[in-house]
C-alpha cells in the first residue's frame, strides 16, 4: 500500500491552517524538550550514502511545542524537522524521507466513529496514511492505558510528555524506525510464503496429473514458464490411458506469453483429456479442438500448435498428428536419436477454418523413448550470435546426454539446463517437455 498524496478528504474539527515546514534545526532552546536524536532510517531508502534523520511531529500547537536545537546524528548530519497541526497538514509533508512520526494524542478527535467518540480516530487515520512510517504516540503520564491501547492499534510505542527528553526520544525513534522495518520484513516473508503455498496448490491443480494406470511406459516431464515469476506460461501438455490400453499423449503452445493465453492453455489441456477419455482422436479431436479455441480465445490473431501421439496398447507402434507443432524425436538402444517424419503435417489450430490434420502411422519397436517438446527448447540463442539451437541442435544435445546414459528425469534436466547455458541465461520463451519410454523384456 502507498500513502495518498494528500490528507483533503480527512474530516477535521478545526479551520486548515496554512502548513509551515522546517526543514532545518531550530536555533534557539527555549526551553526545549529534545536535545539530541540518535541516527534512524527509513526501511524506504535504498541509496549507499546515509541520510539525515526528518522526524514529523503532529501536535495542536507546534509553534509553543517542541523544537530541536541544532545538533549533529551519530553520521555527522543535522536533524530535520517538520511540524504539522492536523491530518491535512501531516498528509502534505508526508514525503517519503521522513523516517518517524510523533503523534500527541492531545489531538482533537476528528469526529464520531460509530456514533461514538473514538479517543484513536487520529492515530487510526495517520497510520493508514502512513502504512510504511514508525508511529510514536505522546500522552500524559496519568493515562498509561490509553497509551498501550495506542500501541495495541498500531503504534510502534508511546512517550510520556511529561519525562520526555532527548536522549529517551533518540532512543525511542531508534527503536520505532527498527520495529517497522522489522514488522514489514516480517509481513513480507509471511506474504512470500502464503504466496508460495497458493502457488503450489494451484500448480498441483494446473498442471496435469498424467493417468496411466496399467501401462508400462515410464513418464518425466519438465515444465518452466517464460513469464517471470509466473506459475504457467502457454504451453501444456497430458498423457492419459484410455480403457481400450492405448496411451495417448500431447503437448501444445499458445502464441504469446501472457496470462490470458496461459488460461488458455489450461483450457485446451482440459478439454483434449476430456475428448481423449470420451473416445475422440487425431482429426476428429484436433477439429474439436478448434472449435474450442475459436470460442475461448480473447482475439482472432490467437493460434496454438498441438502434438499428438497415440501409442498402441502393445507399445510397438503409434499414431502422430502434427498441427504446426515440432515433430517428436526418437531414441532405440543402440542407434541415434532422430526426429520422427513431419512432411504432410496440418496448420496451426485457429489459422485456417476447416482444416485437416492427417495421422501417419509410426513403427517404435520394442525399446524406446519418445520425448516431445515445444519451441521454447529449441528457440533460444547459441551464445552472443543470433543463430539458434534449433532442432538439428537439439538433436546433437540429446544424443550426448544419451551417450552419457542419462534417462528419464535426469536426461530432460540436462537437456533444459544446457540450453539455458548455451543462451545464455534463462530462456524467454515457455518450455515444455515431455518423454515416454518403454523397456521390452
């Protein structure tokens, strides 16, 4: 939260009176209350070089109040002071170097608070157009409860007026200035970790739970968004094993890299399951498919590239279907890894309306590994050049850490980690991968 720019809308129980700031030490002591206040600082500043404490003081009649001598910080710096008489006046010199606030509860109240005087209305409204200020509250030494219901609320602690000198006001600032930024850590961490568990739950929610139940091909899957800090970029994918024994697999990329085509992407993922489950497959599904596109998608310029595989119940053999997609490569024991055929392959879903999508047939023999992925691992930069991994990189990548005996998980984590070294640094671009293999005998 951030402070408004200004307090105009507060009600108050007095005429504003035009502000007065003083920015610099006051001169005379006349009989003055503060005589030194100690280094502090704001959890707002970031720059290397230290700054002079400017503590806002907000009181009835700060011309015969409180006044700072001229004195130097524990840096060498000169104190700063501002005065305010009312909320409107405190709105307006609340800038973001001023590191503490001192409030005098003696403050008219600014009106009833649910049909009742409410003795903290002031203190109330200055801290929640101060979220990110200490707060310091001064009262009489007789009314010791009203002061630690003030602390209660919000206040980071209270001085009695009465025994206030500097040297307990430089130590009370310290701690304030302290506390806050103690207190807004903390409020960060708890919020970083609420965020974090939301975050998983959706994960476990989005992110697909592969069904295959029965089947004797292993599964591994690597997923990272594009987006920084999102939890889903516009890729999906899913594998799902239907009654009849056939597992079948896709995986998929919405143009663009937004949340509207991440929902998007959830969206096909689901409604390709559900069509899978209900029996649909190759052009049948991948018309459907579009259909839903068509009628989810925010705009007309939105496409997606889809892969599908469908793997008999023996294992041996499959069934592809390529709409714009990256076609799937494939590993044998004791042959290279290679790319499977993708001449007569169909468009994007979404460019073009009615179109096909034809299904060719694939012999994978008894042991293999199919692995589909999505541009994201094949688009990023070799290097400071432009040229890219590319599939045929790709290819050559995947046959080293083949050649090391990586499988399975530990073969996609290679994979994905030495593209993001040869770009580099992180991809841009969301990454998908999915592999399945199976091991006759």
């Amino acid at each position: 939260m951030s402070a408004p720019s200004g307090g105009g809308k507060e009600p108050e129980t007095m005429p504003v009176p035009v502000p007065r700031q003083r920015e610099t030490p006051a001169t005379e002591s006349g009989q003055a209350v503060l005589s030194a206040i100690a280094t502090a600082r704001p959890a707002t500043h970031t720059a290397a070089a230290p700054q002079a404490l400017t503590l806002l003081v907000i009181e009835d009649d700060p011309a015969g109040g409180l006044t700072v001598p001229e004195i130097l910080d524990a840096d060498g710096h000169r104190i700063r002071l501002r005065s305010a008489r009312n909320l409107t006046e405190a709105a307006r010199l609340l800038t973001p170097d001023v590191h503490c606030i001192l409030l005098d509860l003696s403050l008219p109240d600014a009106g009833p608070r649910n049909g009742a005087v409410d003795q903290f209305t002031v203190l109330r409204q200055v801290l929640r157009i101060a979220p990110g200020h200490a707060v310091l509250v001064l009262t009489a030494e007789d009314d010791a409860e009203r002061a630690a219901e003030a602390v209660q609320i919000g206040a980071q602690d209270f001085l009695f007026r009465d025994e206030l000198d500097g040297r307990l006001l430089s130590r009370a600032i310290r701690y304030a200035v302290e506390r806050k930024r103690a207190d807004i850590a903390q409020y960060k961490l708890a919020e970083s970790k609420l965020r974090a568990q939301e975050n998983a739950r959706l994960e476990r929610g989005l992110l697909p739970n592969p069904l295959l139940e029965g089947s004797d091909l292993r599964f591994a899957a690597r997923y990272r968004p594009g987006r920084s800090r999102a939890l889903l970029g516009g890729d999906f994918y899913d594998t799902v094993r239907t009654p009849d024994g056939t597992v079948h697999a896709m995986i998929g990329d919405v143009c663009g890299h937004g949340p509207d085509e991440a929902a998007l992407g959830v969206e096909l993922r689901i409604a390709w399951r559900a069509l899978t489950l209900a029996g649909l497959c190759g052009d049948e599904l991948l018309a459907t498919l579009q259909e839903v596109l068509e009628v989810e998608r925010p705009c007309d310029e939105i496409f997606a590239t889809l892969c599908t595989v469908d793997i008999a119940p023996d294992g041996r053999r499959a069934g592809l279907c390529l709409a714009g997609h990256p076609a799937p490569l494939i590993s044998r024991p004791g042959r290279p890894a290679r790319l499977l055929p993708y001449e007569n392959s169909g468009p994007a879903l979404g460019l073009l309306p009615r179109a096909r999508w034809p299904r060719r047939q694939v012999e994978l023999g008894g042991s293999w590994s199919l692995m589909l992925y999505t541009d994201g691992l094949i688009e990023g930069r070799i290097g400071q050049g432009k040229e890219r991994l590319g599939q045929d990189g790709m290819v050559e990548m995947i046959n080293r850490h083949l050649d090391r005996g990586l499988r399975g998980e530990d073969l996609l984590e290679a994979s994905v980690t030495e593209a993001r070294r040869l770009n580099g640094g992180e991809l841009t671009d969301d990454v998908a991968v999915v592999l399945l293999s199976r091991a006759e005998g």
